[in-house]
C-alpha cells in the first residue's frame, strides 16, 4: 500500500493548516480510507503522551488530535520531531517521542541532516500502512532563508510527490498578496504542486471576492478551491498555545475559571472543553487586575509550564503570586496542574540543571525535585475523598497523561510540624488542609466526562462531535469534486 498525500501549506503560521488537516482526515476516514495525519516537526509546549517503539513518548498535541480524527491511534511517527521551547533562544528536542539532549544543545541549521533520516523513516513507514496521509507543513514554505534547511515543508511534499493546498487568514487582509507572493517564491518544481489555494476566516459576501480568485488564477494556473467563513466556536484546541481572547460564555455567567498565562505555559489545549460549559467564563489572567474581580466560587488555575522556575519569576515579577494567595486565603478555589503544581508548593530543587531552583509559592507543603529523567506515561486513577472547595471530586475516575521532570513529595518538617496536607490521589495529587488549594500531576481532567460531570454537572461537546463538524464544514465549502480529486490515482 503506497498512500495518496495530501499536504496542508500556510501563507503564515496561524492560518489554518492544523484544524483543515483535521478536517481532511476525518472527511476521508468517513470516506472509509485509512489515514494517517503527519507533521515532520512542529513547535509546541502543547504534548500529549503516545505509542512509541520504546513504549510511550511526545507529539505535538494538534497531530494527536489528528489521529483521532483519522480514527488511527496516535504515535511518534506522525510527529517525529517536537520542539519544546524553554526560553526564547533554546528548545528541548524530542525525536521519535524521546528527549534527545545531543540535538537539543546542536545549533539549528545543524540539525536538519542527523533528523531527516528518521523524519523520511516515519513518512516513509506511514505511507506504506495507509491510504491517505494528510501532511502539514510549518509557518510558510516560502522563508527562502530557511529553504537550505528545510525538514518540514517542501522537502517532505517532494519526498511523498505530495498534492499541495495552499492556505490564507483572508481576515487579516493581504490574502491575495499571501497567496501569490508565496506561490512566486516557491521553485518552479513546487509551484506544481499546488493544487488548489483556500481563503480562510472570511467574514461577509463571497461573491464580493470576484474577480481577484480569478486574476489570481490567471497569474499562477492554480484556482481558489474553497473560501471558509469565520468560525469561532469549532471546538478544536488552538494550535501552539494561541489564546482564543474572543470566548465568552454560554448563557448568564455563574462562574469564572482564570488560567494564568505565563509565557512558557504548557498543555493549554487540556482547558479547551471548559470553554464550552454553560455559564463558565474562561480567562487568561497576565495581571492582578485580571483577578481581582473573582469571587469566592471562583478558580484560578496554574497550568502547566515548560520552564516551572522562570515562569514562577514571571508571575512574581506582576504580583500575581500575592493576587493567587489572597484568592485562596479569601475562600477561592486554587488549581495547580504538573509545574503549577509545582510552584504552590514551598521549593523547587534542582542539582541538576534541568529547570532551576526557586522558593515555591507557599500553598501546599509540598518541596519539588528535578530528576534527570522525564516522565511520560498514561494514567488511569480514582480520586480519594476530597475535601472543601473540591471535594465534588471524591471517587471520579479520571484518565489522563503525566508530562514532567519534576519529583514532589510531602515537606517532612513542615508535617512534622503540623502541616496538613491531604494526599488526595497517590503520588499524583495533593489538597491543602482547608480545602482550597490542589494540586496534580494529571493532565487531561477536563477532558474526562465524569469531572465536568462532577464539578459542573453538564458536559462538552465530545471530540467525534467536533470532528465530524469540521468534515462537515469543508465538505460544505470546498468546490465540488476536489477533496475526492485530491486523493485519486
């Protein structure tokens, strides 16, 4: 079995391209075509634990998603290289699922020739097992900077002779101008390959558009092949941690949830399913002033952070420690997921380079220490019994994933000298002695039916919902005949 490939190009990053693949695999899945969705690398705090050779390891969390689409089980090949970005200039490198120390300290423009072996492996193997592989790409094909280098865009289309759409935010204006002048940069050879172009996020009248798609054609051969209104509400998590500012509510607003946005947060896509529970309101608090009109049913959630120590600094530097304790000390429900979990306890301990050492924020008797090695693993676990604000959550089976370097404990002292602290699910979760604060290694909580169920009392949309809307979406909007041309022989 060779498969057709179909690759998802952008104009810029934030265009489209990882929720049209979405798209593609679940549209051609339903067509009863094995599929197979890939991205050679992608660049994301956003990971999510998978099947690897070695057991489990990282991908990027929008092509794990993918594959749920494609109704494949989501592993290492179709993402085989991840970046994790620590701080502005350096990443941690995860091949094949697994942290590789020896790319993470190789300068970048290096990198390409010791990856693409295994890149063009995992393409190569995907090819071989499927029908479809829906490819895509990074940022733009056209940075002729980055072109000598290349292991995401062209140099995969030309390795699986991948047919090639091209796609445009037409919201942010220029659209025309994206499309052709990307086009005109490519070499002649990939100009070839694009099949089709697509306008995304279009607000009004199509018909307004004439005669640009057409003179557009006129000058590159290669037609507009669907114009996609705006859609907001799609429920798909937002690639690469973006933050969608624009969700509101549904109905009157009975309860905020402030996720701390700290500039290497991580996982962000885990918080997707609370934007879609009546009367919730969810917000990215970056001051004090974002929490100071909470009340007392109200939750402040640390999430996960790729750089625990430098984002706990971060959240020092605008007050926000002081704004957190004053919401738990006022009765407010306080979250900490992995590295939030990690700041509300008294001390990060690190004697070995791998993240920093930092006082904690003092909330939970917990001292956290990096170990060397990294835990990456699938859980499945009970809540025990859980106490005040949380302790709807007593006995919920959840399922989950666990992303970390850090190992936490109880503070001996501090509960020998009378600290409470309640180990509210073992080595995993623990609960302040009021009942205000906790804290998890888990990621993935609201993601579990059973905890919104508990704490909200409703449920989201599923993700099966979410994916046929959005085949049936492109389906809707694509021209005629062109998803099914994509994949002839």
């Amino acid at each position: 079995m060779t498969a057709r490939c179909i690759m998802v190009l952008g104009t810029s990053s934030g265009a489209g391209k990882s929720w049209l693949v979405t798209a593609l695999c679940r549209h051609y899945a339903r067509q009863g075509l094995k599929v197979a969705p890939f991205k050679a690398q992608n660049m994301s705090n956003n990971a999510r634990v998978v099947d690897s050779h070695h057991g489990l390891g990282e991908i990027g969390s929008a092509q794990y998603f993918q594959a749920l689409a494609a109704r494949a089980e989501p592993e290492v090949r179709m993402n085989p290289l991840l970046l994790k970005p620590e701080a502005d200039t350096r990443s941690q490198v995860v091949l094949l699922g697994e942290v590789n120390e020896a790319l993470s300290q190789t300068p970048w423009h290096e990198r390409s020739d010791k990856v693409w072996p295994a890149i063009a492996a995992a393409l190569d193997a995907l090819m071989a097992q499927n029908d479809v592989v829906v490819i895509e790409g990074a940022g733009s094909p056209a940075e002729i900077n980055l072109m000598h280098s290349d292991i995401v865009n062209l140099r995969v289309a030309r390795h699986a002779q991948a047919r090639c759409l091209l796609v445009t935010d037409i919201d942010k204006g220029g659209a025309f101008a994206h499309l052709y002048g990307t086009w005109a940069l490519l070499p002649p050879e990939d100009q070839q390959r694009i099949q089709g172009f697509v306008l995304n996020k279009f607000r009004g009248d199509a018909s307004l558009l004439a005669p640009a798609p057409e003179m557009l054609q006129q000058l590159t051969g290669v037609p507009t092949v669907a114009v996609l209104p705006m859609w907001w509400q799609h429920g798909l998590p937002e690639e690469d941690g973006v933050f969608d500012d624009r969700s509101r509510a549904h109905g009157a607003v009975t309860k905020t949830v402030a996720v701390i946005a700290y500039p290497r947060i991580s996982n962000l896509d885990e918080f997707q399913a609370l934007k879609n529970v009546p009367g919730l309101r969810l917000l990215w608090a970056r001051s004090p002033a974002d929490l100071a009109g909470l009340h007392a049913g109200d939750w402040v959630i640390l999430p996960g952070s790729k750089h625990t120590s430098s984002d706990l600094a971060w959240l020092r530097q605008q007050g926000l420690d002081a704004a957190v304790a004053r919401h738990a000390a006022q009765g407010g429900a306080v979250l900490g997921i992995c590295g939030g979990l990690q700041m509300l306890g008294e001390a990060l301990i690190d004697t070995h380079g791998i993240d920093g050492n930092a006082p904690g924020l003092g909330l939970l008797p917990l001292v956290t220490q990096f170990a060397q090695d990294k835990t990456v693993m699938k859980t499945r676990v009970a809540f025990g019994q859980v106490h005040g604000a949380w302790s709807a959550l007593s006995g919920v089976d959840v399922a989950g994933y666990e992303i970390h370097h850090g190992q936490t404990q109880g503070h001996s002292a501090m509960l020998a000298g009378g600290a409470v602290l309640h180990e509210v699910m073992p080595g995993l979760a623990w609960q302040s002695g009021d009942g205000q604060v906790l804290g998890t290694y888990l990621h993935g909580l609201f993601e579990c039916p059973a905890v919104l169920q508990a704490v909200f009392g409703t449920q989201a949309p599923t993700l099966e919902t979410v994916f046929d809307g959005l085949a049936d979406f492109i389906e809707q909007h694509f021209e005629p005949q062109v998803l099914a041309r994509l994949v002839a022989l």
